[in-house]
C-alpha cells in the first residue's frame, strides 16, 4: 500500500502542474497537513462526513489565500488520481465541499470588506471647524457587533479631535452612534431618520 505522505506528494505535483496562479503554489505547499487528512479519511471510507468536512476546509483556505478556482475546482479530481480511487463515489460530493467551502471564503472576504467602508473615517465627512457628519449605516442587526462599531467610530473621531457630530441613519445604529460619541464627549446633532 502506497503511504499516505507519498499520496500527499503525488497529489501536490498535480495541483502544481494545473495551477494557474503563482498563489496556487503557495497555497499547494502550505496546505500539506489538511491534505494529508484529506488522504487518511478517503482510505478509511466509513468516515464521509469527516472527509466532506476537510474538503470544505481545503476549500476555504484556497479562497482565503487568494488562490485559483480552477485549483479549487481540479483539486479532487487530483487527489482521487493520486489515491488510484478512480470512480470513488466520494468524489463528487468532496468537489461540491471543496467548492462551498471555497466560495464561502469569498462570501465572508466581501462582507469584511464591506463592513470596512463603515470604519471611521470612511463614514464621515468633514465638515470643518471640528465637525463631521457621519452615515450611521453600519450593516448588522446584531446589537454587540454595533455597539463595537459605534465605540471604535467615536473613539477614533474623538482621537482626530472632533467636537461635534451630524449623525444620521436607521434608528438603530443612529442611536447606538449617538450614545457612544456622548461617551467621548462630542456633542451629537441628530441628523433625519433614515430607512434601512
């Protein structure tokens, strides 16, 4: 029986012959120890749920690195090559693991993105004199995540030396706003409510 480190190997020199980014390779030589579970969990086929899990991890990793989705799409097929398990009835669904775990790594990369443009001091504009005004927008319902939102706006806007603010927005995030920059000491002109 072929060892599991030899598989891994085999499995890498296909990845790396089909990579399309210079990415890719890094990926490839840095993912080496999931892979290797990956091989142990197809050799003992009772465990299809584990096996389906690591796929998604492999999958999530190409996406947070930056790699290709035709690494993310080829890799099974690579794999199943290297294990000599052609026709595996595994094969399909850990393609499908690999790519959800792939795009939900691109998903999660967008809303922190997204969530960046609400950071001090992106949501502000300058209004002169030490004033601003300031889009209470933030994307989240869930109360913890706005209220460190709310607490780093006005601690950073109380840092560049703002003294008044113009804060308008949802209800929510608007009043969340307003009570942290009370915190810091800026004074808050309530801007109109604004539909979510």
């Amino acid at each position: 029986m072929t060892s599991p480190e030899t598989i891994v190997q085999a499995w890498c020199q296909r990845d790396t012959a089909r990579a399309v980014l210079r990415v890719d390779h890094k990926i490839i030589a840095s993912s080496r120890s999931v892979r290797a579970l990956i091989v142990d969990l197809a050799q003992a086929a009772e465990q299809e749920d584990e096996l389906y899990d690591a796929c998604a991890v492999l999958g999530r990793l190409i996406g947070q690195e930056g790699g290709s989705p035709t690494l993310a799409s080829l890799t099974m097929d690579n794999a199943c090559v290297a294990l000599g398990a052609g026709g595996a009835t595994w094969l399909a669904p850990a393609r499908s693991a690999v790519a959800e775990g792939f795009a939900q790594a691109l998903v999660d990369a967008t809303r922190t993105e997204s969530a960046l443009a609400w950071e001090f001091p992106g949501c502000s504009v300058p209004l002169g004199d030490g004033a601003i005004a300031i889009a209470a927008g933030y994307p989240s319902d869930d109360d913890e995540a706005l209220a460190a939102w709310a607490a780093r706006v006005a601690k950073s806007a109380a840092l560049t030396g703002v003294r008044r603010v113009i804060v308008a927005g949802p209800e929510g995030p608007r009043q969340t706003l307003t009570e942290a920059m009370g915190v810091m000491g800026i004074e808050v002109v309530p801007g109109p409510p604004v539909a979510r």
